[in-house]
C-alpha cells in the first residue's frame, strides 16, 4: 500500500498517528499542502492508493487525474471539506472521508484565546515590556458583553457553554437548530446592531459563502468579529468597508483568503485585523487525535 501525505500538521508533529501509518503502510511519501490545482497536476498519481490530505485544491480535473491513476481514498487530516470537489468525487467513485468531530474542544479553546488576548491587550503588552516600557492600556471584561454563535454545531456549542462561564449574554444563529436551554435564538441576520461580538462557526459552502456581507454586516457597530471556521463566510469587500466606516472594532481570525497569506496584502497590515495562521486544531494533543482518525479512516475504506 502506498500513501500520500500533505496535511503538514500530520508530519510536523509525531505520535501514535504516525506510528500506525508506518506500521501498515509500506511507501509513505510527503509533499508540504496546502497545494494548489496546477501543483496536485503535477503529481505523478500511479504511485499512490490514497492520499491523507490537508486543505488541497481538489478540483473535477485533479480527482480525474486520481482516478485514472487507481487512487480510491481522499482521507482529510481535519474536518472541512470546501476544498474537494464532493459531487465529481461521488461521480468517480473516490470515497472521500473526514475526521467529523474531532475538532470542537480545541477550536472552542482557540476563539477564546483570540478573545481574551484582544480583550486584555495580552499581546500589545507583551510587546511593550520586552522593550522595556511599561504602557498600561485599558481592556474590557466578558461578562453580560452579548455575543452571537453563527452555527449550533460541535464547535458552536462548544463556544456557547465556554461563553457561559463568562457569564456572557449567548445568542446563536443555526437554522436548523431550534432550541438550545438558556440560549436565546436569533432567525435573522438582518441587524446585527445589539451584538458586540460574532463568533463564526459555519462550513463554507453555497449556502455560507458570504453568510455576513455587506448588506447585514452595514449595521453592525463596534463589533468584535471572530472566525474560525473558513475566510469566504465574511465577504472580504464588507470586511473592508467595516473597517473604512469605523464599525468594526476588530477582526480576530484563524483563517484567510488566501492561505499561506500574501505579504502584499494590505488588509493583514490594518491595526483591527488580527490573524492567526490556522492553527486552532493544532495542538499536541488534536493532532494526534485527528491524525488517527485519518489513517484510521484511510485504512478501513483501502
């Protein structure tokens, strides 16, 4: 059997993940993801059975590409799976799998990393001391602050109960969610004016692409955004026009558009937006946890 790995979360890091894959696998190459279309065309796809794949560009043209080579199984090192093609998958025959679940107590833990190292100025003060100076600047508390929860999943109740604890006002946003004890529901999006914060946690898809725009996102006010599920679920034109306006107080992300971001974008340079480079699942702990599951998940299906 021989395998492909991108997801470089997966060969960064050692562990039991690692261990089962070398003891059932007998080629095991690596290439560094996120890998783009033209890169993945590149690949020469008869060497390999399947692939344990990161947040790769698998379009209709490279799962072809894949299946006329003999490959049968996507194993994705993570949840989201924006990034394949799912329909030409099916079409196929390529079984396509993902580590469903495995990411919500340490992706809850990420948004209050962001949140509370904004809110208590952890990082401008930091700075600060290591060169000497001792700026106090004044940060906020979290409770009774409102916040709104975009999608009641694992991680979103995750979010919720942590939220709690704060003793913040909760509200969630889930259409397919119709209740939650002690949480009040919010069915429109068309004002955001009583929220002080936003905590993303939606899939990207046809229905999510966009989800806040510049339509809803015009009523907010001093509004502290939080994303940690996929970038294209704020539409990066409202995001610029919240910021132009003054409405947005700041951006606290672990995804972007254009992922490793470009260091000619000017947006990453604004004193609000305030980024992390994806790494809310990435842990000791979650990796190993995600990555057995993704071998495990590659070895039952070949």
């Amino acid at each position: 059997m021989n395998i492909l790995v991108t997801s470089t979360s997966f060969q960064d890091n050692p562990g039991k993940h690692r261990n089962l894959l070398d003891s059932n696998v007998s080629t095991i190459d690596y290439l560094r993801g996120p890998l783009s279309k033209d890169e993945l065309l590149k690949v020469d796809w008869t060497k390999y059975d399947g692939v344990i794949c990161g947040d790769d560009e698998y379009t209709s043209e490279v799962l072809s590409e894949l299946k006329k080579s003999g490959v049968s199984v996507l194993s994705k090192y993570g949840v989201g799976l924006d990034k394949v093609d799912l329909k030409s998958a099916s079409e196929l025959g390529i079984k396509v799998v993902n580590c469903l679940g495995i990411n919500h107590e340490t992706v809850s833990e990420h948004v209050f990393a962001l949140l509370l190292n904004y809110a208590k100025n952890i990082s401008y003060s930091l700075e600060e001391t290591s060169q000497g100076r001792w700026s106090r600047k004044t940060g906020f508390d979290l409770k009774e602050k409102s916040l709104l929860v975009l999608g009641l999943g694992k991680i979103g109740k995750e979010v919720v109960r942590r939220a709690k604890a704060f003793n913040m006002n909760v509200f969630y946003y889930d259409p397919f969610v119709e209740g939650l004890d002690g949480v009040e529901r919010v069915t429109s999006l068309e004002d955001l004016s009583k929220f002080r914060m936003i905590s993303v946690h939606v899939p990207l898809n046809d229905s999510t692409r966009g989800l806040l725009n510049t339509n809803n996102l015009s009523t907010a006010k001093d509004l502290v955004l939080i994303n940690t599920s996929r970038a294209h679920v704020v539409c990066k034109d409202a995001l610029a026009n919240l910021i132009s306006t003054n409405k947005l107080e700041a951006y606290l992300t672990d995804v972007w558009y254009e992922e490793p971001c470009s260091e000619d974008d000017l947006m990453l340079k604004t004193e609000k937006i305030y980024v992390t480079p994806h790494i809310a699942s990435r842990t000791i702990d979650n990796v190993e946890k995600q990555g057995l599951m993704s071998v495990q998940n590659l070895l039952r299906e070949l």
